[in-house]
C-alpha cells in the first residue's frame, strides 16, 4: 500500500529542486600516452648562413604570445594584421554569429524565472432587454466594463528540461567562440603566409631579371664573337633560346605576384583595385629564433578547433538530456488577480477583484514513438559528436607532427641549398673566367650558369619555406589567444584557459 503522506515528503523537493536527467557532461580527458614523435624532439634545428638561416630552438611548455605575428619583426606586417581584424567580412561574420549564440543564451536563461504578464481592456456593452435581465449591478441596460489583469506562470523544472536547454546554449556560445577564435587565427595565419608569398616571389622576380640581364650579356658577347667567327651559329642559336626560356619564365611569376596580392587585398577586407602596403621581401621578414612547442596536454587546450569540437559534444550531451525530459511530467503554476469594475473609480472595490491559481502537469502519453525516436536520435549525434572530437584532436597532433618534420626538414634543405648556391656561383665564376681567357667553351659557361639560376631559386624557397614553417606551427599549437587581452577574451564564457 502507498504511502500517500510519506510519498510527497519526497515530492516536495523534487518539485522545488528537481534533477537533470541525462548525461552529466565532463571534458573529454587526452589519452595516455599521447605525443607527436616517436623520437625525442631534437632540442633545435640545422642552421645555413645568410639570411632566414638561424638555428631554431624547439622549446618545449613555452608559451605563445597573443599577438604571434610581432615575431616576425615586420611594422608593415603587424599593420596589415591589424587591418584585416577590423576590416575583414569573415571576421565580422564570425563575430556576429558570436553574439548570436550569447544572446540566445541569455534568452534562455529567462526560463529559470517567472513570466509575468498584463492585460488590460474596456469595454461598452447592451443587453437586449427583450430576451435578458440587465447584467449590470445598477440593472441599466447599457453598461461599460473595465477588466484589468495580473498573471504569473513558471514551469518548475522537474527533470530538468529548462536547465538542459541553457546548458546546451551555453554550449553553443562557446562553440561560437571558439569558431570566431579559429577564425582570427586563419586569417592571421594566412596574411602572414601572403606576405611570406609576396616576398618570395619578388625575391624570385628579381632572380629571374637577373637572369635575363646574364643571359643577355652572354647573347651580345656571343654576338660578336659570331661575326667575327671565333663562335659557332649553333653555338648563339643556344644562348638565344636560354634567353627566351628566361623570358618566358617571367610572367608566370608576375602573374602569381599579382594574384597574391589580389588574394591579400580580399583577406584584409579590400579590393583589388585598391592600394595596399604589400611590398615584402625577404631580407624585412626576421625569423624567430625561438619556437614555443606546447605540451600535449595543453594543445587540447589551446586549440580552437578542439575546443570548439567539445563545446559541439557538450551541445549534443546536453540535448539528450533534453529528450529524455520532454518525454517525463511537465508541471507548470499560473495565477492571476485581476478587477472588473463597470467604472474605472470601483476598480479596488472588493467586490469587483477576482483571482485564480491553476496547477498543471502534462504527461506525453501517446506520439507514435516520435520522443522515443527523438531521444535514440540526440544519443546517436552523441556518439558521432564524440567520434568527431576525437578525429579533431587526432588531426591537431598530426598537425603538429607534420610542421616538427617540416621545422626540421626545410632547416637541413636551406643549409643544402645554400652550399649548393654557393658551390654554383664559384663554378659559374671559374667558368666565365676561363671563357674570357679561351680556355673554356661556351656550352661549360651556359651548363654552370643554369646551374646556379636553379641554386638560387631553390634557396629563395627554401627560406620562404622556414618562415611559412613557423607560421604553421603558432597556428598548429593555437595561435596564444589565451594571451591577448582584448574584449571579446575578457567576455570569454567558458571558463577555458585564458
């Protein structure tokens, strides 16, 4: 036999307290053992002479600085970084969906608290004496009535439904956060990147004009030891197809020049036609010296596109727990006292006020199995949210591995390349000298200068590969907004590592 008296001793604080059914949400932890080499990182990297060609040194648990991009030692650059934050659609757009979510969840937060309302009308009224007594107390026919009301209603959050739904705003606030984060850090990442694109194909432009001027100082020279006979037809019919090569391969490095800058121009949230301070190149672009190597428990952390990942999860976490409880009890109170005098004056009048208290509690008994359904649904988009975090974190380590390899790989390329342009430029040099004392033919001059072009060209990428590397890994490891103090940390709603 139920104990009635004993049985709502317990209901009373359910009501009034209540529990969240569904899964209490917990950051995902990183799995043990979780790293980016299967070797020691190597402490720092080869070094070339020249310019772009110190040793890096790996550091390990150091932190990276809010604005990254100062590193690079460029007032130009920090400028146009600037720029493109304040001037950028992406920016605004991400921005904008920001205070959306924020809004829609403090909107939602209003379901914790009573709603309250008014209402108030007059009305001149008859009663058709014919067929009605009169209805008005003072039995005149025509009669006014005033009719003010007071209401108040609050759903009390038995299981939870109401706290669920803010938890998964909340959620989706910090999810929008962590995307306006990912955002500024592409685009910093990527003017950075434009501006290392700039300067590496002006350096290329002025080797390759270089080259023409080489080339066309060896076609006159050939020229006229072709009339006066001491070199072959054959000999100058060469030059002047090496120097057509060389003239050929000018424009398509114009071409990719303006490109990149017409590329720039739309990520600083201009266009193309107008002007834009892009004149790079690389001897103004300082390569750090020190690169920070975050921890992996802190890449977790750090990452906006993890973090925004586990807010997606927390989401997803959250509305199961929202199906669940719309398919239990719904209890809900509403009141109201209103008047309703037939004159504004009696309108305090005891006998005109009027009031009433409802309870309800609606209980789903019967929808073809739709919250059923609906609730196997939220659990299903839990477990792929959980897949789909886990593929982010997998693909944040793989990120960083990839730019470690490259660190190190382009470092040992630069120092390559830099001996092999040396070795070239000396054998082009040797080769001319003995040509201007008639020791060397032509095709020996032609062979070593094509060689050295090559060398050259192969050492401008290679240092504009070691900036494009450092950029990639302040991206890889987050990009330190944590560090930056501006508004939009200070308003950050996670409670994330700041």
């Amino acid at each position: 036999m139920i104990n009635f008296k004993r049985s709502s001793a317990y209901l009373v604080p359910l009501l009034l307290v209540g529990c969240a059914v569904g899964p209490d949400f917990h950051q995902p932890a990183l799995q043990s053992g979780a790293g980016y080499m299967q070797t020691a990182l190597p402490q720092k990297t080869a070094s070339a002479p020249g310019a772009l060609g110190s040793a890096q040194q790996l550091n390990v648990g150091e932190d990276i600085p809010g604005q990254w991009w100062t590193l690079f030692q460029s007032v130009q650059l920090n400028e146009l970084i600037d720029h493109a934050f304040k001037e950028s659609p992406d920016i605004a757009a991400a921005q904008a969906a920001l205070a959306v979510a924020r809004e829609n969840m403090l909107a939602q937060r209003g379901s914790l608290f009573p709603s309250i309302g008014a209402d108030a009308s007059g009305s001149r009224n008859a009663t058709p004496t014919g067929s009605l007594a009169p209805v008005a107390a003072n039995n005149q026919r025509i009669y006014s009535l005033y009719t003010g009301e007071l209401t108040v209603s609050y759903s009390l959050d038995a299981f939870g439904l109401n706290r669920r739904m803010i938890e998964s705003a909340s959620a989706q606030a910090d999810n929008q956060r962590f995307e306006f984060e990912a955002a500024r850090l592409t685009l910093s990442s990527n003017v950075v990147l434009s501006a290392v694109n700039v300067a590496s194909l002006r350096a290329q432009i002025d080797a390759q004009e270089e080259t023409i001027r080489a080339n066309t100082t060896l076609g006159d020279i050939l020229e006229r030891e072709r009339e006066l006979g001491e070199a072959s037809e054959a000999d100058w019919l060469q030059q002047q197809a090496a120097l057509a090569a060389a003239r050929a391969a000018l424009p398509p490095l114009q071409k990719q020049l303006a490109l990149q800058h017409d590329a720039l121009s739309a990520l600083v949230g201009g266009f193309p036609n107008e002007p834009l301070a892009d004149d790079f190149d690389l001897s103004s672009l300082h390569l750090p010296e020190d690169l920070p190597v975050s921890l992996p428990a802190s890449l977790v952390e750090q990452r906006p596109d993890v973090l925004a990942a586990a807010a997606a999860l927390h989401v997803a976490s959250a509305q199961v727990g929202v199906a669940i409880a719309n398919r239990l009890p719904q209890i809900s109170l509403t009141a109201a006292l209103g008047t309703s005098p037939s004159a504004i004056a009696n309108a305090f009048t005891p006998y005109n006020q009027f009031f009433n208290v409802v309870g309800k509690v609606a209980q789903p008994l019967f929808q073809g199995g739709a919250l059923l359904h609906r609730q196997r649904a939220a659990e299903a988009s839990l477990q792929q949210a959980s897949a789909q975090y886990r593929s982010t974190v997998i693909n944040a380590f793989q990120n960083v591995a990839d730019v470690l390899h490259s660190v190190q790989a382009d470092a040992q390329t630069l120092q390559a390349a830099t001996a092999a342009e040396s070795a070239a430029s000396h054998s082009l040099a040797i080769a001319q000298e003995e040509q201007r004392a008639g020791e060397a033919a032509y095709l020996s001059v032609l062979a070593a200068e094509q060689t050295w072009e090559a060398a050259r060209i192969a050492s401008i990428h290679a240092r504009a590969a070691r900036l494009a590397d450092t950029v990639a890994l302040f991206q890889a490891a987050g990009g330190g907004w944590w560090n930056r103090a501006d508004p939009m940390v200070a308003a950050d709603v996670s409670g994330h590592r700041k």
